[in-house]
C-alpha cells in the first residue's frame, strides 16, 4: 500500500484553519438527567492530534457522526455530550453539530462536502472507525483540500498492515460475534493469513451444525451452511467443543437473569440455546493464545455482558493479556471486554475500529484511505 499523507509537511500552522473528521461516536448514558459520555476513548485517542495542531498555531474545528439520525435533526443524536467532554479534555477544539443531521453526509453528496471545508485550509482525517464509510466527510474534503491522514489512524492503519503482512507466528486470530454474515468474509481471510483461527459467540454455532451437531434453539444461518463446511476444511479452523446456556425463552443479556446456566457438551438439546463456550473449549482456546507470538482478536465469545455468560469472554481477554505475542484487539465489544476487566493496557494495540477494522482486514484498505492517497491538493 503506499503511503498516506501526513500534515508534517505543512509547517507552521500560525493564522490557518484546520478542520479533523473525528469519530466521537461514543456511548452515551443518562446520568442526573443529562446525556453523559460513558468511554471516551475516542475522544482521548485524538488529543495527541489536537494539541499538535494548536501548538502550531492552528485553529482547529472536528466534525464527526454521532449515532444514526438517517439525514434529520434528532435532539438526542446532537453531538452536545461529546462537545461537553472535549470541552473538558482539550478547550480550544470547537465541534462541528452531528455531520449525520444533513442528508448529503451518507449520500456522498459533493455540494454538502464544499460546504464543510468551506473557510478552511487544511483537512485531516482522524476517523479511522469512520473510513470505511463512503460519506462526504470522509470523501470530498481530499478532493478540495490538502489532506492529511491523522497519526492515530496511521497507527491504525500500520498496526493492521504489519499484522497482515509480517506476522510473527504463530499468529493466532480469535474472532467471534454473533452474527456469521458479519464475520465470515474475516474468518477467510485470516484462516489464510494466520496459522490458527478460533472461532466463538454466536456465528460458531453454524459451523457446529456442518459437523452433525445439535445446537438446540442457538443461533444459526443455514445460507452460510456451506461456506462454512468448506472454512473448516483449511483445517485451521478451531469451533467450540462444549457450551454454556440457558432454556430457551428466558431472560439473558446485561445485568443476568434468574436462571442457572446449564453446560453442555457437543451437542444442545432442542429446549436449550447455547450463549458462551465451555470450560473445555476455554482451556483448548487459552493454550493455543498462550502459544501465540501473534494475535488479533475480534468478538466476544458469549454474551459476556451477562455474567453468567461471560466467563469465556474473560478467560480469552485474560489469556490474550498474559500472552507476550503482539496482540491487537478490533470490534466494539472485544475492545469493551479488555477495558471492562482493566486489561486494556496488557495488548499492544486496541483498535477505534469495529467495522472499520474488520473491513481493512478483509480487504486491504477502506475508501477513507484511497481518497487520502489520490489527494492531490
Ligand atoms: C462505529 O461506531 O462503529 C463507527 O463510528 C461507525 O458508525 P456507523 O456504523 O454508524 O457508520
Ligand atoms: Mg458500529
């Protein structure tokens, strides 16, 4: 891939006007009636960027997405949260309102990415998470402006690539989620490129079914049935071999319910759903990551925000923690799972992405990138 821009060129930044796409599309909760940011993460992830720029003397203006307000003015997707947090974390960066409250951001629209440069000298795209996403924040400033690629979505980027392409081995890829159609297209590639693939949460649950197991009520889309077959055949593949769950039909999810897990083996009987890997598969999954030299690793194994449901969640975080391999954590949840257990600062890299990263590795690059690369301003 070749290189991307970078705003070191530029100079002094003294008397001009910067605008940074962010991704500040963080949690929200109401606390004492007021919507509060509860990670910050990608907000602090950018601070490095904005102090740069302001030391140089820039003025300097982000704009991101916040939620998904489908090109119309909700008052709860404003960005006022996050503009409250930056506010305290680095005064001095003005934020734009949601990009997503205008219909021109997700239609790509050129007219509605004039009007965002409009004033400005420079453009640089911090948004990582977001480059996946062909919307005019991400796409037509490049055309109009001198762009630049931001320093935490270069690591992002070089981070990826490098794993990608020179991995110490073994190299190690725990991926899963609940949904197969959303992983599939990473579980391909990465049973080419790593040496193992370990594969939980609710997507494993197909593969299952392809060896002539019961999997009771879990999770399962029969239209990936075959590719799946075929996955397992690479022989690099690991599924579960046991399984924590429930009956079907009762309550599950974040703060628990009132019913016991039950354990399984191999197979699930019909009344029953299947929400995290067992011990066993835990343990054949922990030896083969405290094997590794490299590892990413990309969805939770069960439904840990359930605490009857997470022991597999946090036994994979604390082996990846343990583990002295180069580790990179992408995906919303996985990254909310080492933060959640205080792991986060025991793996090498945690990803801003979810989608973003997910897409990268499946296929090599994003169009947030490309636009950077064929920036000739
Ligand atoms: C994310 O939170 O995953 C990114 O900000 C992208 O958000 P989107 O899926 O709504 O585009
Ligand atoms: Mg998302």
């Amino acid at each position: 891939m070749s290189l991307l821009p970078t705003h070191e060129r530029w100079g002094s930044l003294e008397g001009k006007r910067v605008l940074v796409r962010v991704d500040f599309n963080c949690p929200v909760a109401d606390v004492d009636g007021v919507l509060t940011v509860t990670d910050d993460f990608r907000i602090r992830a950018t601070l490095p960027l904005f102090e740069d720029l302001l030391a140089r003397g820039a003025t300097v203006v982000a704009c991101t997405h916040f939620g998904r307000p489908k090109g119309e003015v909700v008052e709860k997707y404003s960005v006022a949260p996050v503009r409250r947090r930056l506010a305290e974390l680095c005064p001095g960066v003005e934020l734009m309102e949601n990009l997503r409250f205008n219909p021109g951001e997700e239609s790509n629209d050129p007219a509605f990415g004039a009007s965002l440069v409009e004033g400005f000298d420079y453009y640089i795209n911090e948004a990582f998470s977001a480059s996946h996403r062909e919307h005019a924040s991400i796409m037509i400033p490049p055309t109009l402006l001198p762009s630049a690629a931001g320093p935490n979505l270069l690591r992002e980027v070089e981070t990826l690539h490098n794993l990608l392409e020179s991995p110490a081995r073994p190299f190690v890829a725990i991926v899963g989620g609940a949904k197969v159609k959303d992983k599939l297209g990473i579980v391909k590639v990465l049973s080419e490129k790593a040496d193992t693939v370990l594969v939980g949460g609710g997507m494993a649950y197909t593969f299952e079914v392809t060896q002539g197991r019961t999997i009771g009520g879990s999770l399962f889309d029969a239209s990936y049935l075959e590719v799946c077959g075929e996955l397992l055949e690479g022989g690099k593949i690991r599924i579960p071999s046991d399984a924590i769950g429930l009956p079907v039909g009762v309550p599950f999810g974040p703060g628990g319910g009132p019913d016991e897990v039950v354990s399984f083996g191999e197979n699930i009987p019909d009344d029953y759903e299947g929400f995290d890997i067992g011990p066993n598969t835990r343990e054949a999954f922990c030896a083969i990551i405290s094997n590794a030299a490299t590892i990413l690793w990309n969805g939770p194994m069960g439904v840990f925000e359930d605490p009857r449901l997470s022991a597999g969640t946090e036994a994979v975080a604390r082996a990846v923690a343990a583990s002295s391999a180069v580790s990179v954590i992408g995906g919303g949840d996985s990254v909310a799972a080492i933060q959640g257990y205080g792991l986060e600062d025991q793996v090498s890299f945690v990803s801003t992405g979810g989608g973003a990263s997910l897409e990268f590795v499946e296929l090599g690059d994003l169009p947030g990138l490309k636009a950077l690369r064929e920036s000739t301003k």
